[in-house]
C-alpha cells in the first residue's frame, strides 16, 4: 500500500504540473494507506504543496505564463485567509473533517467537469479589478487552511471564468498557491498537525511530477486530464461518504 501511496504522490505531482490541480487527491491517498488522520492528512498535505509551489512557479515564469499582478492580489488574500481556514480546521472533529473532506471531493469532481467547457483560451483578456482577485485570494487561502487542498483547484476555473488563457490561469494560481499554502502551514506549524517525516518523503515525488508535467503540459489535452482528476474525485468522495459515521 505504500508503494502505491509513493506512485500516487509522484502522479499527483504530475497532474499539479500540468493542470495545478490534483493535490485534493492527496488526503485519502495518506488516510488510507498510511492511516493518518484527516486533520493530519490535511496538513501534511498543505506542506507539501508549499514546496511543489515554488517550484512549480520557476517553471511557469520560465514559460513567461504568470500575470504577476492577479498573483500578488491573489497571495494577499490567501495570506489572511490561510490562517483563518487553519482555525477552523482545529475547531472541528475527525468525524467533522472526514465529511468535510468527501463533500469537497464530490464538489471538486462535479465542479472540474462542469468547468470543461472553459478550457478554450481567451486571447482578448483584461485583468480583473483588484477587489475581485483579492475576494478571490481570501476565498482561496480559506479553502486550503480549511481542507489543505490546494489553491489552483479554486483559482485556475475562476481565472478562466475571468477570461484568462488556461496557461496564464495555472502559472498564476501556481504562484498564488505558495502564499496560501504557507499562511496555512504556518498554523499547522504550530498546532503540530504535520506529520513531517511523511511530507518529507513524498515531497521529492511530487516535485519529480511536477517538473515531467510541466515538461509534457503543452502536448497534453487538459480536458481529458481533468476528466480523470474528475472521476478520481467522485470516486474517493462517494467512497469516504459511504462509510461515514457521526
């Protein structure tokens, strides 16, 4: 089963380089194979994805695909909404988080295929007003400290929404996810919810990923990607639901 674990973290990190999204798949991966808990799985989660962002945003700024203005509103927003999303993580049970855990699985999938349409790019765009990328940021850093998903699963539909190329969308949430991730670890930090042993070892596999989608992102077909990331949602979701309990 760890083995397994060890090849989903590394295709993880491949879905994060391709599409920025993927890492809501990592907390059932960790629950069920190494049996942490799920706020445990939240955070070691979040973790890593302080680190897949770093170096996902060298690769896309070397691909000159980040709007660096949407994704400096986008992190201030996160800044202040990772910490709030941390407290309320921690005034939730096990049994809270767990279906907290599989709504949002079942909302990623249903959301992912009903954005499909959006995957077309958008040439003539204008950049959103800043209360709009802020409101968006401070959603975003919310969702990540509550759930330890990270932000792009949020930002790259919206930004698309918003009209923006679909590689400018997943370069600027990559960017944008580091502030949200790290406001939120940092709270993690200090609640001691990380389990660091883990994230240090599946953190390379992801990074691994994240440099071979990066690589492979301009010959892969998104839609059909994120049809797979979809399905995976649903089915983790409707599994963990299924054996809830209060």
């Amino acid at each position: 089963m760890e083995l397994f674990a060890y090849l989903a973290a590394f295709a993880i990190g491949v879905l994060m380089g391709t599409i920025a999204v993927g890492g809501v798949l990592l907390p059932p991966v960790l629950i069920y194979t190494f049996g942490l808990s799920a706020r445990e799985a939240m955070a070691t989660t979040l973790g890593t994805l302080v680190f897949v962002s770093v170096v996902a945003t060298y690769l896309y700024r070397k691909m000159d695909a980040i709007d660096l203005r949407s994704a400096l509103l986008l992190s201030l927003g996160s800044l202040i909404g990772g910490p709030l999303g941390v407290k309320l993580n921690l005034s939730m049970n096990e049994a809270q988080l767990l279906l907290l855990l599989s709504l949002f699985l079942l909302f990623s999938g249903a959301y992912i295929l009903s954005q499909d349409r959006l995957v077309k790019s958008h040439h003539n765009w204008k950049q959103p007003s800043v209360a709009t990328l802020f409101f968006l940021g401070l959603c975003i850093g919310v969702a990540s400290g509550l759930t330890g998903i990270g932000g792009p699963l949020l930002s790259v539909p919206a930004l698309i929404v918003l009209r923006f190329p679909v590689l400018l969308a997943i370069g600027t949430s990559q960017f944008s996810m580091f502030f949200a991730a790290a406001s939120g670890t940092a709270g993690n930090i200090i609640a001691d919810t990380i389990n660091i042993s883990l994230l240090f070892t599946i953190t390379p596999l992801e990074l691994a990923g994240v440099w071979i989608g990066t690589r492979i992102v301009h010959k892969l077909r998104t839609g059909q990607l994120k049809k797979i990331v979809a399905f995976v949602c649903l089915t983790f979701g409707a599994g963990m639901l299924s054996n809830f309990s209060l």
